[in-house]
C-alpha cells in the first residue's frame, strides 16, 4: 500500500484544511519565501507517494512557479503521483488566436501543467469553445466539476423565493443558469451582452417585460472586474426588478468593488470559496472530496503526516 497527503500553497489553507479532513488527511503548508529581487524560493513537507497539491491559481503568476519548484521538490522527495486540486483554474480564457501574434494561453498552459502533474481537478473552468477539459490537458488526467450542485443546495437551504427569474449576464452562462434554474424548478433566461472593452460592456435583455415585479438572480462562473454584474443590475432594476442579488463560482474582483455592485442595485453577492473572497459563502470541499476519493481506495495515511 501506497501513502498519500496533501498540501497547499499559502493562501488557502483553510479550504484545503477543510477538503483534508473530509478526505481523512493532514494538511501540510508549503512554504514560500520571496528574494528582494522578487525570486521565490519554495520548501515542501516531506513527500507521500501520492500528494495532493491545492493550488487556486487566481493571481497566477507567482503561484505556477512556486507550483512548478514544489512538484520539482516533491517528485525528487519521493512522490510518485501528483494530482493538482486546483479549484480556480488560470489562463484557460483564451483558446483562439483572435489576433495576429497573439499567444493562446489555454494551450500553453495546458502542455506546461500537463508535464508537472498526473491528475487535475478544477471546478466550473472558464472553457468557452473547448467542449472537454481533457483536450487541453494531453496524456493525463483532468475533470471539470461544476459547482451548480452545491451552489443550488445552498439557495435552496437558505430558501429562494417561487417568482425569482435565474439570470445569465451573457451566452456564456446559459449552461450554468439552467442547471441552477432546473434544480430549483425555477424560470431563467439569459441577457445579450455586447463588450466594448475590458471595462466597458452593454446588457439587453429579448423580453424586457419577464422581470417586472419579479425578483432577480444573476449566476455567472467568473467575476473579474464586475462590469458585465454592474451593467446586469441596471439593466434588472430598469426592467422593474424587486430584487436583484448575485452569485458566482470564482470571485476575482477586488473587494472594494462591492460597494460599488450595492449602488448598482445588487443586494448581496455570494461566491464559492474556490478563491479566498469576502464575499464566499459557499463550501466547495464536498464535491472535490467525492472527486479525490478514488486516490485513496489503494493509499493509506502514513503514522505520521507532518
């Protein structure tokens, strides 16, 4: 029998506490020192032959090297088989060269991860025209969870009223607001988005009269800049919304943009806590437990786990 552990990079050890104790393991901390130069230098807990490396990779740059010095140290220590439990997945936005010279991210950072770890395991990532998770990552193995299940659970608990309409801000949604609409036997439809920029978009709805007296849930996988969010409640409120409240998968958008979405018209906004936010209210530990299960069916805890 083989042995197992996981460890996390700083920043979310509390979720990756969480994800731990479900699975019956201990939860180690990677430790990370930064050089005046802005050099990393990366020390690992001792390896297991499985080790479970948690990694949300928002605000990537500095966390693919200290992941990549963490495998190189935990491959060298003895460790057979890292699996990436990475429930915020970076640069998978661009997968098409819409410019000349542009670089597709997707694509590098898919061979690069690829070469690193055995397994990868994210939630809700932001995929766009690539159908299967696994077309971007070649010769290992890689799941995409949704995060509609628990994000439904949670409404449901916390009660939702019968006339909410489920809103998409873009096409883009339309899976994730139909899980959410049909699980909680709910109407939904989704808004035509046009953008303009980073930072500048428009919001149309076809039929401007369904949200008049109704209240409004808007549903999106990512929140970078809250634009698209900002640019949803006013078009709600403007169609007679009574309420307009959000929630999301990952929240990438800087906190102090909250009060900003509260003068827009959103009444709360609620996230999964994939990336630490003060906005997450919701645990994502079950589903990627039920997902890592299967690496422990031919592992088992090694006396001591440090």
């Amino acid at each position: 029998m083989s042995t197992i552990a996981l460890q996390t990079l700083p920043g979310g050890a509390d979720a990756a506490t969480r994800l731990a104790a479900r699975l019956g393991l201990s939860c180690a901390e990677i430790a990370v020192h930064r050089f005046p130069d802005g050099e990393l230098r990366v020390a690992v807990a001792p390896a297991a032959d499985t080790i479970l490396l948690y990694v949300s990779l928002d605000q990537p740059n500095d966390k693919l090297i200290a992941l990549l010095f963490a495998a190189e140290a935990l491959r060298r220590g003895g460790a057979k088989r890292l699996v990436l439990v990475a429930p915020y997945l970076c640069y998978m936005r661009q997968d098409a060269a819409f410019h000349a010279g542009e670089a597709i991210s997707q694509r590098a950072m898919g061979a690069l991860l690829a070469r690193t770890v055995d397994r990868i395991v994210t939630v809700d990532a932001h995929l766009h025209r690539t159908p299967d998770i696994r077309s971007v990552f070649p010769g290992i193995e890689a799941e995409n969870l949704s995060a509609m299940p628990v994000i439904a659970n949670a409404l449901a608990t916390g009660g939702i009223a019968p006339a909410t309409i489920v809103i998409g801000p873009d096409m883009e949604s339309e899976p994730w607001v139909n899980d959410i609409a049909s699980r909680l036997r709910l109407q939904h439809t989704v808004a035509r988005k046009a953008r303009h920029g980073d930072r500048s978009v428009s919001i149309s709805f076809a039929d401007p009269g369904l949200l008049a007296g109704r209240p409004a849930l808007l549903v999106d996988d990512i929140v970078s800049s809250g634009t698209t969010l900002i640019a949803a409640a006013k078009a709600l409120t403007a169609m007679g919304a009574t309420a307009v409240d959000a929630i999301v998968t990952h929240a990438l958008f800087p906190p102090a943009m909250i009060a900003a979405f509260t003068e827009a018209g959103i009444r709360s906004v609620r996230s999964t806590d994939s990336v630490p936010h003060p906005t997450n209210a919701i645990a994502l530990d079950e589903i990627l437990a039920a997902a890592l299960r299967s690496e422990l069916t031919t592992t088992h805890l090694p006396e001591t786990i440090p």
